[in-house]
C-alpha cells in the first residue's frame, strides 16, 4: 500500500513520498520480483479493513492522518473509488487559498497544517523545544496528562480537521466518520475536542447529522485492509 494515486496509465505519484513511477511501473516490478503484485492506497486499505474490525453504516469515510491526512470512502459496503483506484484527498482540500505551499502545486492544503509531523515540529517551537528534540508519541502524552499550551493548541488543530471534514462531506455527505492513523494516539479527548469543533463548523445540513469514531483498526491497519481487499476481489481459489 501506498500514500499516492495510482494513474489511468499506469504510474503511480505520491506527494507524501514524493516520487512518481514510470507509465505502467507494476508489470516492471512483477517481472523484477517475479510474483503477482497489486497496489492499493494506504487511505483506502485502512477505510477496508474498517469493515472487517467494527459494526459501521453502510456508508462512511475513514480520515486517516499520519504523514499526510487521506480519506478512505465506503458507498454501500463497498470501497468508492474511479478507475485510478485514487482514496479520497483530503490532505488537499485547501483550507486557506493563500497559505502554505503544497507539493502538489496547490496552497494551504490540509495536511500542510495537521499531520503528526508538523503537529510535532510546531509544538517544539511552542515549547521552545530544541529542533528535533520532541518525538510525536511525547507530545500525545503531554496532551494527554493536560500540559495547558499543548491542550490549546491541539484543540485548534482538531477545528482545522473539522474544517477539511465539512468541506469533504459538501461533496461526499455521509452521516458516520472514523478516524484512524497516528493521530488516534492523542486519545479520546482528541476525539472529543473534533467533536466539539464539529459542532461549530461547516454546513449544519450535514454537520448535524454526523457522528464521529475511533478506529478499531489499530495492528498494522494498512496491511489488514489490503489483505482484505485482495482476498475480497483479486484471489481466486481453484
């Protein structure tokens, strides 16, 4: 599984990782490791394996915010996706036209302002942390045992999160959202204050409905989904 898109031709690119594969890279790397490859997105697996793991709707997106922040959607009990087998991009749902670059070309992107490394690189300049001092399991504790500036500063993270949800749901409404990836070590009171934010956000048409999760997909949910989903539609037993 990747952080990426996989393209219509073949390649794949990954703002995250930051490459782009050659046009039709996966029968290269078949050939290479001489065994049957398939790529999903990382988003995707992590929403798949969701439905194996907790009693869901049968419509809802999974936010998953670690590196990058992707969303993947489930219509019906099944995974939404077009030919490129593309999650939901959520990271890059701009939040401010005018705010920081992106590399993928667009400004103020979502995950440019709330993915655990830049959650913990600004909560080291708000502590006035040396460079690289503070690792992003220490900053869940120190939010979790309640350091005040860090509380205040989660918070505003958690309602720039609820902004990037209400903008996602205008386009895909759904009544239930889980969220899964690193961000869930903050804990519940994470959980809570997304909560909260979401209360006081975006169109209440949609907002008013939705409730909010923690995922149960917490092994190795990346691998989980995958294994799911290949099991589910590309394994055939003879």
């Amino acid at each position: 599984t990747v952080p990426g898109n996989f393209h219509k031709n073949g390649s794949l690119s990954s703002t995250i990782l930051g490459f782009a594969t050659p046009e039709n890279f996966v029968p290269l790397l078949r050939a290479r490791l001489e065994m049957d490859v398939v790529v999903f997105n990382n988003g995707d697996s992590h929403a798949y394996g969701e439905l194996h793991c907790q009693s869901l709707p049968r419509d809802f997106i999974e936010v998953t915010v670690g590196r990058g922040v992707g969303a993947g959607i489930i219509r019906h009990g099944k995974l939404f996706s077009d030919s490129t087998i593309r999650a939901g991009e959520l990271g890059h749902i701009s939040i401010d036209y005018r705010g920081r670059p992106c590399s993928c070309g667009n400004r103020g992107c979502l995950e440019r302002y709330i993915n655990t490394e830049v959650l913990t690189a600004e909560a080291e300049a708000l502590l006035q942390h040396p460079a690289g001092s503070l690792t992003f399991e220490a900053l869940c504790s120190l939010y979790r045992t309640g350091d005040p500036k860090v509380v205040s500063f989660i918070e505003e993270k958690a309602a720039l999160l609820a902004v990037g949800i209400s903008n996602m749901l205008a386009m895909q409404p759904v009544n239930h959202i889980v969220i899964g990836g690193k961000i869930t070590q903050l804990g519940d009171a994470f959980l809570d204050a997304l909560r909260e934010a979401v209360q006081t956000t975006g169109l209440r048409k949609y907002m008013d409905r939705v409730t909010l999760s923690r995922s149960h997909n917490t092994t190795d949910p990346e691998a989980f989904g995958a294994f799911w989903n290949y099991l589910d539609h590309h394994m055939t037993l003879l």
